[in-house]
C-alpha cells in the first residue's frame, strides 16, 4: 500500500479519442512507475464517427461504445465529471452520476475533455433544434425519424404531411454531411414500407454558410460528397443558413420558409467549457499548449484533442483540426511527454501530417482520400470501413456483423422511446424541450 501511495498519480479527464489513447499508452508503459486514473463522464469511449449510422439504424448503439474497464486493465477508471480544477492544489473535484462530489489529488494532469455543440445566436434555435454529439441524441434522432413518417401516414392533413416528411440539417461538415447522407437513405427505405405516405415527397435539406460541403476538407471530397447527396434528392443549399427557428418550421437566410418537424444542428463545435474555469491562457476557446502538448508555465499541465490549442508545425501559424486523427495522436504524444516528465524516456514534438480521410455516405457510396489518393464508389466504402475497424479500439466483430446484416437484411425500424427529447436539449443550459 505505501508502495503505492508514493508513485506519482497521473489523472487524465475524458476517455475519448485523445484520452483514451493516452491511457492506453500509459497504462502500457508506466503502470510499474505510476498510478493511472482516467476520469470520463461514461464508463465507455465513444467512436463518434460511427454515430451517423447508430442514428441510421444500421449499428446497435453499443457497438460505438468501448468498455473503459474491459480495454484499459492497468488503468483506474473513475466515473465522473469533472466540475473544477485546483492547479495550486494538484486538485481536482469531480461529480458522480449519482450526484456525490469527490476530490483526486494528482502530480500530472492530462486535460482531454473534448468538445460540445456550438450554439449560435439564432432565435428559437435553442429550443427547436437538436444537436448530435453523442448516443442520447443519435437514439433520439433514429425515433424522431420514425415518429415523423408514421404520423405523416395518418395525417388527413397535407400541409402536416408535407412537413414531418422534410427534414432539415444545418452545417455541412462531415457530422451534418454523414448525417444527411445516412439518415436520407434510412428515410427512403422507411417511406416504401409507409404505403400510406404515397407518393409523398421526403425533402433532406443540408445547408451551409460555406460555399461548398466539407468545407474543412479536401475540395475534391466535399465535390464527391455533394454530387452523390444531390443524385440522391438532397437538396444541398451553400452559403445558407437559418435565421429563425420555431416548432413548425425554419426561415432561411435566403428568406425561404420551409415547414419541417426537424431540425438537427451541426454547425460545429467549441471546447468542453471546463477550460473557461482554469484560468489560462485560450485561442478560439481552445487551452493554449506547446509542441509538447504542455500549458506554458504550468510543467504538470497537459492537453490534447479538441480541447487544446496544438500549434501544427506542417503548417506553421495555424492549429491542428479538430479531428479524431490528431485527438488519437496527441493522446500517444502527451502520454510519452507525461512520462518523460516524471524521468521516463524523453519528450517528443507533436507533428502530424494528416493522412487523408474518410466520409460514409451510406448504401455503397463514400468519399476518402487515403495518403492523398482520391477515392468514390465502392473502392472508397471498402477503405472507409476498413479504416472504422481499424480505428476501433474494441467490438470489431460485433460491428462487422451488424454491416453484414444490414447488408443482407430489410433494417429494423421501431421506436424505443428510451430518449425524449427534454433528455437531449442542444444546450445543456437551454430550458427543457417538449417531447
Ligand atoms: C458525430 C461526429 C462525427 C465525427 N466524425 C469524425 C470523423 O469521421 N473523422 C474525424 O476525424 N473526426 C470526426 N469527428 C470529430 C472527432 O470525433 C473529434 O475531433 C474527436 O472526438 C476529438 O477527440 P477528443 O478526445 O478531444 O474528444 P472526445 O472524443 O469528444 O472525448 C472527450 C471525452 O471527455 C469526456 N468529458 C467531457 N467533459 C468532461 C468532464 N468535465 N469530466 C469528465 N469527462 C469529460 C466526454 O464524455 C468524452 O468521453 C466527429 C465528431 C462527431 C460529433
């Protein structure tokens, strides 16, 4: 026990890409030389790029879920949030599901908390729109979908028809793009069951005040992305947005009003707050770090992932994105500079060139880029599941045959009512949705 107590305690706060990563590879190499203790609001890590297709039917939610405890044995694995972080102290007090606050000294601190929707000053996006960050919403998205088509089959009304069948997504980058692509398709198998719904249109809208899709990628994956989306019916509207929100509907900037019981916002995201209550320094919201993924001046300080202002030194000025490829890849970094910092091996740079990406369009179409090799069709499908099952740290199989099913099998559509949507507001301060 005393033997214990006298390792040094490193503290990591949130298990996902960045995190998650961090523990593996400390629980991998400095179990022997410290104590290791991950700290997540869940007791899994979430694969958040396979989200769009939990949304969409075709995965049970557990296959994105990775058990912390199962994948991580020489880690301790707290469940909490963290509410504050004492730095002088070495301190931090997190809350449990159950509302217990609790204290965990640490020597060094990996802040890997992520990042949460990004709200914008829009009337009545706050209380109309729903985001989509995580197993809660997605759940609630697939039973809103259903909703929405069976109660459009029974409507005498057109008007109502016309718009529970029209489906709005704003932001066109990879989340409201998958999205798009996945849910139109669900829809689309969905209205054929729905003898009712007749010839019945079902509108997608993905809109953006961006002058393409994908706007944070490569120009030639947005132009495959936008080309399948548009054969499909999607009605893809650039350099738009919304300016009003309200329960039967949306304005568009464009002044265009369009009746709809749905209204899914991915217009992007900002830095867990919890960074706000430290104190230090911030760029675009993110903590400012070094190339060694340190806070200036704070030597026990780390951050990586979406949380952390990482300067990209292959493009000197800029930050790294927020993706789950650097997230992953910082997470190795800070984990072996923690090391270092406590006289285990030495420290390393973060640099990272990115490696190309992937976008699922759903049915056999997708986008990627690997190594900068331009992909669409099928060919692009095959890399993009490839590299989903290589990413995932856990449930490979179980993934694997929940595609094969889905491949072979008409896709189950049952609303489980397990969220409603007061359970998923798109601003955790924002007052209460009705159901
Ligand atoms: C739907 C969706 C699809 C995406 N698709 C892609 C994609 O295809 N490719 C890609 O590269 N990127 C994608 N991204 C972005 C990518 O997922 C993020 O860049 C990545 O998750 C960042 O990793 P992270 O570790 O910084 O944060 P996260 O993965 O968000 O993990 C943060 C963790 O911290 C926990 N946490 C937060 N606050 C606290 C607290 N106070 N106390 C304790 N725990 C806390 C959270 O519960 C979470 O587990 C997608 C994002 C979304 C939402």
């Amino acid at each position: 026990m005393s033997k214990v107590m006298s390792k040094p305690r490193i503290v990591i706060v949130g298990a996902g890409f960045a995190g998650y990563q961090a523990a593996r590879r400390l629980g991998a190499t400095m179990a022997d030389h410290a104590r290791i203790t991950l700290i997540n609001s869940t007791d899994f890590f979430l694969y958040l790029p396979l989200l769009p297709e939990v949304a969409a039917g075709i995965l049970d939610p557990r296959r994105v879920s990775v058990p912390l405890a199962a994948t991580l044995p020489r880690v301790e694995c707290l469940l909490g949030e963290v509410r504050s972080i004492d730095r002088d102290a070495r301190r931090l007090r997190a809350r449990s599901p159950e509302g217990r606050d609790f204290d965990v000294d640490f020597d060094r601190l990996v802040l890997a908390a992520g990042s949460v929707n990004k709200l914008l000053p829009v009337p009545g996006v706050g209380e109309n729109a729903h985001g989509f960050r995580g197993i809660p919403e997605a759940l609630y998205l697939r039973d809103h979908i259903i909703r929405q088509l069976e109660l459009a089959e029974f409507t005498e009304d057109p008007a109502e028809r016309a718009a529970r069948c029209t489906f709005v997504v704003v932001g066109a980058g990879y989340t409201g793009t998958e999205v798009a692509a996945q849910c139109q398709l669900f829809t689309s198998a969905l209205a054929r069951r729905h003898r009712g719904l007749g010839d019945q249109r079902i509108r997608w809208l993905l809109l953006d005040l961006a002058p393409r899709v994908l706007p944070e990628l490569d120009r030639r994956l947005g132009r495959t992305a936008e080309r399948v989306l548009r054969e499909r019916g999607v009605e893809v509207r650039t350099e738009t947005s919304i300016s009003e929100a309200t329960p039967d509907g949306v304005r568009l900037t464009t002044g265009e009003d369009v009746p709809t019981r749905t209204l899914i916002w991915c217009v992007g995201v900002r830095p867990d707050p919890l960074v706000e209550g430290l104190g230090l320094d911030t760029e675009r919201g993110r903590l400012v770090v070094d190339e060694y993924l340190t806070v200036p001046g704070q030597p026990d300080l780390f951050a990586c992932g979406d949380v952390a202002a990482v300067p990209d030194l292959t493009r000197p000025g800029q930050l790294t994105a927020m993706t789950a490829q650097h997230a992953t890849r910082q997470g190795t970094v800070a984990a072996r500079n923690v090391a270092a910092s406590l006289g285990h091996g030495t420290r390393r740079a973060y640099r990272h060139r990115d490696l190309g990406f992937v976008v699922d369009l759903g049915g056999v179409k997708a986008a990627a880029n690997p190594l900068g090799v331009r992909l669409s069709g099928l060919p692009a499908k095959v890399v993009t599941r490839g590299y989903h099952l290589a990413a995932l740290p856990g449930n490979r199989l179980r993934t694997s045959a929940d595609w094969l099913l889905d491949a072979v099998l008409p896709r189950q559509s049952v609303q489980l009512g397990l969220v409603r949507s007061g359970a998923v507001p798109l601003d955790s301060e924002a007052p209460e949705l009705p159901n």
